[in-house]
C-alpha cells in the first residue's frame, strides 16, 4: 500500500497540472462561500441590532399633577421592590421644562408665551441589564401604568414592538434564502469538480489500469477537494471581511442607529463555514471522483 | 501460465465478442494474437487483466481461478501483469521517471530502489536520458517505449500489448519487437495482439488467429504457406506494410 506522502505528493501533481481549472473552480466557490457568509453577517447583524436597541430601553412613567410627595415615596418604594428595576430618577414638572428647552435649542423661546408648565413629572426606570428585553419590559410597563397616580408608561415601545416584527420576518427570510444558497453551494462545488474530473477522467483509469486501488485513486482526489474547500471558504470569509471593514469605514449611521457598532461573524461561525468547506469539498470529490471508478 | 477453458463474453444485445474459447499459455511463451477488427483480441486481453469478466468458462492465471476475483484484489493481480496499449495510456503531466515509477510506488518500493529500478528499466529502452522529459515532448516510438518501460519495470509474470506498434512506422515497430523479443527471453510470457500481418510473419512464434470471437488457428508449428491461407481467410490477406 502506498505511503502518505505519495498521496500528498499525486494531490499535488494534480494540483499543479490542472492550475488553471482549479483556479477557476476555487474563484466560483469563493464567490458562493462569500455570498453564504454575506448572509450569516446579516443575519448576526439584525440580532446584535435589536439586543443593541433592545439594552437602550428605558421606561418613563409619567405623573399626575395631583402626586404629592408622599405618594411619590409610595411609588418610588414600590418601583424598587420590582424585579429588575436598578434605578429610579425623578424628574418634577420645572426639570421636564428644563430639559425640553434644552432639546429645542434656539427654539426655546417659544415655550416663553405658555403660562403654566403643561409638562408632567416622571420616573424615568433603568432597568438591569439583563431585563431589557421588550417582553419584560412591557410587562413592568403595563404594571406600573396601573398604578393610581401614573398617567401614562412610554418605554418606545410601539415602534420597537414594530422592528422586533420586521427584524423576525427579516431573520427568517435570512434562514430561507440562506439555507438556499447552501443548497446552492452544494451543488456549484459538485459541478465545478465534475467538471475538474472529466479531465482526469483519463488519468483515473490508467492509475487502476496500472493496478492502483480504489482508495489510492480516490484519496488524492479527497485531499485536493479538502484543500479547495478549506482554501475558497477562507478566502470568500476573507473577502467579507474586506467588505465589512470597508462598510464600517465609509458609512455613517444615521437616527437610531447612531452608536450601533456592526459586528462580524462570530468565530464559531467562521469555524462552521471554514470546517464546513472542507467538509463540503471532500464529500463533493467522493461523490464525483466514484462516477469514474467503473474500470 | 494462462488458460481459457470455455470461455465466452457477450455484450449487449447478444453481440458475442468471444465464443468457447479453450487456450493455454505456458510460463516464458510468446504468442501472437491476431485477426480482424472486432474478432476479439481486446476483449481476449481485457479477459486477461479483468478490465472485463467473462460471461461463461473459466480463467487461470498461475493456476489461480481468476474469473470470480473480488473486486478488491483486482489491484493486486493487475500489478503482476504488465499492459501496453495502441494509445500509450501515459498520464501526460507526469514526466517520464513519475509514469513509470508509479507503479513500484503502487507496491510500496523505497524511494531509492524506484529510483534504481526506473533508471535501469528506461536504460533497457534506451529513454534513460528522457528522465524529466514529459510524454507530449516524446515521439510516438519513445512514447510506446515509455508505456514498455512502465509495463515491465515490476518484473511482471505476463506482458499483455495490445496494438502496441499499430500507430508507428516499419523501423520503430521493429525496434519495438525487438524490446517484446528481449523481455520475453528473460522469462516473461508474452502475448501480443496484432493484425500486422508482416510482423506475424517475421516474429516466426506461435500465432493464434481470432474470427468473429473464435479461434480459427493455433499453431506455432504450422507452415508458412497454411498460416497465409489462415490469415487471409481471416481478414489479413494483405501485407500491412
């Protein structure tokens, strides 16, 4: 039985010998393996935008004007024994005003014609880390909106409501279309070495003609479609993360998005896509390379 | 060394390429096969190193039943039979020394005596100096040299060659006679097929004469003149060259 090394070396050869068609194949696969990664960026990326959204969540209850301060203790006592509250901040009717005229800028002197404040007093809630999510939140909202004294809870949350919708509908399209190009993959890497073995169709069969065993024939084959898929995988995660660092160069992120960091894949993920590369070209070789062992 | 005992091969559609043939080869003969195209001296070959499997009868090679071999130890049999073909079968980005080499790595020879052994096999051939040559630079003759050197550098029991002079010129189909000629007389059974009439006829060895898949003749003794009564009754009438 032949050594290793001799495997390695037929691999090689090959390699060596068909460059040009390998080449071509590995630039087809790299672009699929890009494409598969631009998906599981975004993907990664919708998740770490709502935790990012979801972690700036505060929750302001605003007061009635007839809360006097024992019943603001009252209240403040009973925000503190609920889980997950980490602090509380009383804002009175004057530091509202304050603060609205800060937001207005310039434009504060409109607010000069008004009479009496109109704004409310509030407790503006932080909450601990680990419960801003937006089901708990709405679920301390709807509470403390119960509360005699509270007039009203606003936690931002109607339009998070609406992108935790839109952000699930967009990670299951991602999944879809996702799991797709796999499929896609699968088949591209399976073609492009059919086609590689159709001109080793010749060689196949000398080397059994020349009394080479099925498993001598077919391990080089293995190893070159290992090597491919390992290489063009690298290289399509390579490519994005050329095109993630130039998107986080060039872009300025508008409104809410403002203080969102885009993330890149996680390295289990690189891992599963490198691993599963390899893996792909192997069994994609396997399969092929026994379509021309019938000698 | 070899023998048939009724052996039979059809194709597809009851196409019967060879029919009862009963033959034996003894260890260190050289036998020509011949007929036209299509009476059967491939698919008798290919019975030979199991490219194919006979429908009916049975093969001995070194009176080991061959014709249920497993599959797994076809390998094994195939690297004691040395195989030349009309097309050379080279592998064309392997130089010369990795064509021929590769079947003593097949075997698992050390580095050192391949290296050894191809060099001394291409020096029988006289390509020793065509090393790192690849075939495409080769000529058709030195080609065939090469698929020689390849086939013999086991030191195999048998050498088959099918057509192997059937693409060269008169002078390089001699010189390669001469190198079957050599191998045989160092112990090797030779069976080469050919329709090549003037080489049957200048080799002076026994002749088997194929038509439509059944052995008109075979006889090594037989006269010159009922041997050309027998080749032109089997299609070879004319001088190939």
């Amino acid at each position: 039985m032949r050594k290793a090394g001799t495997v390695f070396q037929l691999a090689f050869q090959d390699l060596k010998a068909n460059f040009a068609v390998h080449l071509v194949a590995a630039a087809v696969i790299s672009a699929a393996f890009l494409t598969v990664g631009l998906f599981v960026l975004t993907a990664a990326n919708l998740d770490a935008l709502t935790r990012y959204w979801e972690k700036k969540i505060q929750v302001c209850a605003y007061l009635d004007d007839s809360v006097d301060e024992e019943k603001k203790q009252e209240l403040l006592s009973r925000l503190y024994s609920m889980a997950g509250v980490e602090s509380v901040e009383y804002v009175d009717k004057d530091q509202a005003m304050e603060d609205f005229k800060g937001m207005l800028g310039k434009d504060a002197d409109l607010l000069e014609g008004l009479e009496e404040n109109p704004l409310p007093a509030s407790f503006l809630i932080k909450l601990a880390y680990e419960a801003r999510d937006v089901e708990r939140v709405k679920k301390l909202s709807r509470e403390v909106g119960s509360w005699q004294g509270v007039t009203e809870v606003d936690y931002g949350g109607s339009w998070l409501d609406s992108f935790s919708s839109a952000i699930g509908i967009a990670r299951a399209a991602v999944f879809v279309l996702g799991g797709l190009i796999v499929v896609a993959v699968v088949f591209i890497i399976s073609n492009t070495i059919r086609l590689t073995m159709y001109s080793r169709k010749e060689e196949i069969g000398i080397m059994k003609l020349v009394g080479a065993g099925n498993l001598l024939v077919r391990l080089p084959f293995v190893l070159e479609g290992i090597l491919q898929g390992l290489v063009t995988s690298a290289l399509g995660v390579g490519g994005l993360w050329i095109m993630y660092l130039a998107a986080l160069k060039g872009a300025s992120w508008p409104g809410v998005f403002s203080g969102f960091s885009p993330v890149f894949i996680s390295g289990t993920a690189l891992a599963a896509i490198v691993l599963g590369g390899a893996f792909l070209g192997a069994m994609g070789s396997l399969s092929r390379v026994s379509d021309f062992m019938r000698i | 060394m070899i023998e048939l005992y009724h052996v039979s091969k059809s194709y597809a559609r009851d196409a019967q390429a060879l029919v009862d043939i009963n033959l034996k080869v003894e260890k260190g003969e050289f036998v020509l096969l011949t007929g036209a195209s299509g009476a059967g001296k491939t698919t008798l070959l290919k019975l030979l190193f199991l490219a194919l499997r006979p429908s009916t009868g049975q093969i001995l090679i070194e009176g080991k039943n061959v014709t249920r071999l497993k599959e797994r130890h076809v390998p094994a049999l195939r690297r004691r039979i040395g195989v030349v073909f009309q097309d050379f079968k080279l592998i064309n980005h392997w130089t010369v020394f990795q064509n021929v080499a590769f079947v003593l790595e097949l075997l698992g020879m050390p580095r050192n005596e391949i290296k050894r052994k191809v060099w001394m096999t291409l020096k029988m051939v006289r390509l020793n100096h065509k090393l790192d040559t690849y075939p495409l630079k080769l000529s058709g003759g030195e080609q065939q040299r090469v698929a020689i050197a390849r086939a013999i550098v086991t030191d195999p029991l048998i050498l088959l060659a099918d057509e192997p002079t059937g693409n060269l010129d008169h002078e390089i189909t001699m010189d390669i006679m001469r190198l079957f000629t050599e191998i045989n007389a160092r112990g090797t059974t030779v069976m080469l097929a050919t329709h090549d009439r003037n080489l049957i006829e200048n080799m002076n060895r026994r002749v088997i004469i194929l038509e439509k898949g059944r052995i008109l003749s075979d006889d090594e003794d037989e006269s010159s003149l009922v041997r050309a009564g027998r080749l032109a009754r089997a299609g070879l009438g004319e001088r190939a060259c």
